[in-house]
C-alpha cells in the first residue's frame, strides 16, 4: 500500500508495521470479523486473538488484562476494511459479523457507556434517545459524537450500492448457534464462551421506551429493522 494512502486511513490502521503483519495474519487465517458495537463484538475478538494472534484482538476494553494493540482499530466498517486489504484479498476471505435488535441494541449501549462513564450519570435513557432529533447530532462534544457506535449495521456491512460486503450475519438473538457456525468454518472450537464489557440491564428492553423513543429508533434504524425483521418486543 502506498505511503499516502496508508496516512490516509489513520482512523483504521494503527501504523505501518501493524499494517503489515495485520494483513499477513488475515491472508494466512482467511478470515476477518466486522465487530458492530454491542453485539458481543469485543468477547468475540478477544477468543479470536487467542487463537490467530493480536491482530484480531481488540484495543479498548473494560477489562484491560485482555486488551491488546490490534492492527486495526476497533469497528471499523466493511467498506474500511476492505480499502484497507484491497479487493483481491477482501474477496478471499471469510467474512463475518453478529446483528442485534436496534431497540435492544440502544439500550445495552446506553447502559455500557452509564458504566463506562461517558455520558452524565443523571442522563435519562429517553434524554438519550431524543439527542437523535438534536441540531448537535453527530456534532463534537454531542452524546453521539462517538459516530461509529451510533452507526445503523447495515453501514459496516454494505458498500455504498447497498450490497451486502460479508458472507455470514449471525444474530445476537441466535449467538450460541451462530456463533457454533462461525467457529465450524474457523476451525476454533469453543467460540462464544468469554463474556465481556457486559452491561446487561436487569429489565427487558421494552420497558425502556415509551411511544416517542420506540418511534425515534424505528425512524433511525429503519433499514436495519427492514433488513434483518426486527420488530419491537412489548
């Protein structure tokens, strides 16, 4: 990769000599795992690391004995991924990612970032939900200014035609099953047996919506919801 492209893409490469070996783990292993946020991505890539080395790890976790300096920075979408690796390799490997239900998904991140300490301790789920409608949305400093969580999941999946980039959606819904799939074609028996940065709400999701936010995640997450069959669980 040239030198200026390589700066270019400073958000999804490390540095040059993580680069290197990144892509020489991938082309040796065939395999690269899209971890959307709040899918069970970091436990999923920690396993990974264990057996394929630490440019499947993950960098930034709660639990730090496990975090390790990856290749790649965490997230990073399909499209990214594959600028990075170029077409020819991209279209080699495996591919592969785990979806949530958005309604679901939004509340185990607003209950990971409570834990993380990321957003005002006072912050109500709803005040959340509503930034959505916010003139600062995305903006420096809002409360989804960290874009890549906020992403809907068909953006790290799909390239900018709407066509899907990976071979394998498994579900977070289905994670023991699906996860049973991917560590089939991996050859990595056991995968799905780590549980981290868990922040699990003891209530199911339902309970955190009223009408509005229910409204406000359909309007924003539609094309996951149209995509996958989600619908919201009263």
């Amino acid at each position: 990769m040239a030198p200026q492209l390589l700066r270019n893409l400073y958000h999804t490469v490390t540095d040059k000599a993580a680069y290197l070996k990144g892509v020489y783990d991938i082309r040796k292993h065939k395999f690269w795992f899209i971890d959307i946020p709040r899918t069970s991505s970091s436990s999923i890539k920690v396993e990974l690391s264990h057996q394929f080395g630490p440019s499947y790890g993950k960098t930034n976790l709660l639990e730090k004995k496990f975090a390790q300096k990856s290749a790649f920075k965490d997230h990073r979408t399909a499209q990214e991924m594959q600028q990075v690796l170029g077409r020819a390799l991209w279209d080699e490997i495996f591919k592969f990612t785990l979806v949530r239900n958005p309604w679901d998904r939004m509340v185990s991140l607003y209950a990971y970032r409570r834990k993380k300490g990321t957003i005002p301790p006072d912050l109500s789920f709803r005040d959340l939900v509503l930034q959505f409608n916010s003139p600062r949305y995305m903006l420096a400093h809002a409360l989804h200014a960290r874009h890549s969580y906020y992403y809907p999941q068909v953006d790290f999946l799909q390239d900018a035609q709407g066509k899907m980039m990976v071979d394998f959606v498994g579900r977070y819904e289905n994670r023991e099953e699906d996860l049973k799939v991917i560590a089939e074609r991996l050859g990595c028996p056991g995968l799905g047996r780590l549980l981290l940065q868990s922040a699990k709400p003891t209530k199911h999701y339902a309970t955190f919506y009223d009408e509005e936010t229910r409204e406000i995640i359909r309007r924003v997450y539609a094309q996951d919801i149209a995509l996958f069959g989600y619908e919201f669980e009263a």
